[in-house]
C-alpha cells in the first residue's frame, strides 16, 4: 500500500521527482569521489585515491569528448562479450527511449562480492576487468621482459583498496625438452602467493616501517606502490638460468585476487563457511623463442 501510495505521488507531480533525482552532479565524477577518496581521520594520508587518479588521467579531457571517459562511462555501461554495449531502452516504465541507459550492476574490481548478490553482477565484473590490461614480453641476452600496460582502467591498477588487491604476473618457462627451468606468481599450499613474486599493489606501513595489514589505521608511511597509472606500461625483469636448451616456452598469465589469502583466513576464523575467493586470470599469453 505504502509503495502504491508513493508512486501515484510521484506521477502526480513527476517534475518535483526528476529534479530531486536528476542533477548535473549526479552525472559527474567527482560525485564518485565523495565514497572513492579516503584518507586517515587522524593523520589525513590518503589511504584511497582513485577519483584523483582518474582527474590526473589522460581520461579526464572534457575538452576532446572522444577521449573523455568518465566514470559512469566504464562503471554504469553494460558489457557483452568483453566489450562496451550500451542497452537501448528506457530507465522507467513510460520513459523516454535511450540509447544508453546505465545500469547499476556498478561492476569494478569486487566480483566475489557482488557474486554473491547475482551471477549476472559477477560477469559484468569479471569482462570489466579483463578489459584493463595488456600483456608483452621478449627475451634479450638470457633476461626476459613482461610488460603490463593499463589500456582500460582510467586510474591505477588496480585502485581502491589496493594494499588488498592482487595483481600479479604467474611466469613459466620451459626449455627444449619442456622441463620448467624458471616459474613465479605460483600459489604455495597455503593459498598465498610465493615470496618474490611480481605484484602491482601499495603497501602500507606503520611509524617503524612495518607493513600493517589489516590494521590500516596504524598507517603512517607507503613503504611501496608498484601499480600502474593510466594508460601506462610497467616492466617486470627476470634473469632466466644460463646454458638454457632453446627453444623456450614461455607462459604468462596476468592473474587477479580480491582478497589475499592471508587476509580470507584471518575473516574466516571469525566466519568459517567464508569461501575463498577464486584467482581470476585476466589475460594470458604465449610465445616460443628460438
């Protein structure tokens, strides 16, 4: 009764509604920034980023709409078959026909989460993600070289929480006989990434130059951020052994994770039924060198 009651006021006067709903702010993306910015209550560093990272971008140029990208543009646009494909049609019943009406599966980096909402939430997730970043590599006097570059996200990759976020490079390598001479970015036993491993993520530390973990409030200093701007390329380096059998080949998985598994035990001991979030692989290359 109570929502027959509330639409039969809004059609009575449906002026009143769109102008409350309809403002130029809500369509900018610096109203994204009022949750998407953070920083310490204590000390003001930024602890989140990404509506600065976005206004810093190549992104960010209102001036040549045919870069400009804004956040609803990645955020609110359906996807289908890994590609942006607005949905024609109206945003309420009666309402004027659109050719790009914005969805709110709001799909970003949190696919276990919204996962577990709808499945159709996940996937719009998952094909977002895996439009963020390319792979290449090459091999040069015994050292191979894997670029990342972030072609789709219009701030850092990855953003947001980014001291949780995985992003990470799983390497292998096999020689002439196919035996693995070289490997990095496995998982151990336990579910956590190996030492040495290639991340892209921030880390934060405390007043003595530890890393905090989970207790970010005790964030004083960034003891490292190796994630990649917009529109940029970061090189990762790895000497292969010498007197290898070639020809070599070489696999290369770009590899993401909401959370870590170290983070995902410690929630898990207060709620054991928590399902561990799955590695998803963002993109995959490879190539023989003779």
């Amino acid at each position: 009764m109570g929502r027959w009651f509330s639409e039969k006021l809004i059609n009575s006067n449906p002026d009143v509604h769109k102008k409350s709903y309809s403002k130029e702010l809500y369509k900018e993306s610096k109203y994204c920034a009022s949750c998407h910015d953070e920083f310490h209550p204590q000390n003001g560093i930024k602890i989140v980023s990404t509506f600065k990272e976005w206004e810093k971008s190549p992104y960010n140029n209102p001036k040549d709409k045919s870069k400009h990208k804004s956040c609803i543009d990645c955020h609110m646009t359906y996807l289908q078959d890994g590609k942006f494909a607005p949905l024609k049609g109206t945003s309420t019943d009666g309402g004027v026909l659109k050719d790009d009406v914005k969805v709110h599966y709001f799909a970003g980096s949190n696919h276990f989460l919204s996962g577990l909402r709808d499945k159709e939430h996940e996937e719009q997730t998952l094909q977002l993600l895996r439009t963020s970043a390319k792979l290449d590599m090459d091999i040069k006097e015994g050292v191979l070289e894997v670029g990342v570059k972030n072609v789709g996200a219009g701030h850092h990759l990855p953003t947001g929480v980014a001291d949780f976020r995985e992003l990470w490079l799983d390497v292998e390598v096999k020689d002439k006989k196919g035996a693995v001479i070289f490997s990095s970015g496995k998982l151990k036993k336990d579910g956590n990434i190996e030492d040495g491993s290639r991340l892209f993520q921030k880390v934060f530390g405390d007043e003595n130059g530890e890393p905090v973990g989970l207790l970010f409030w005790k964030y004083k200093t960034l003891l490292s951020d190796t994630r990649i701007p917009a529109g940029e390329r970061r090189a990762e380096k790895f000497e292969l052994p010498k007197d290898v059998l070639y020809p070599l080949q070489v696999s290369i998985k770009l590899n993401f994770r909401i959370y870590p598994q170290w983070a995902t035990d410690a929630v898990k001991k207060l709620f054991p039924t928590l399902s561990n979030p799955n590695v998803v692989e963002l993109m995959k290359i490879e190539k023989e060198f003779k």
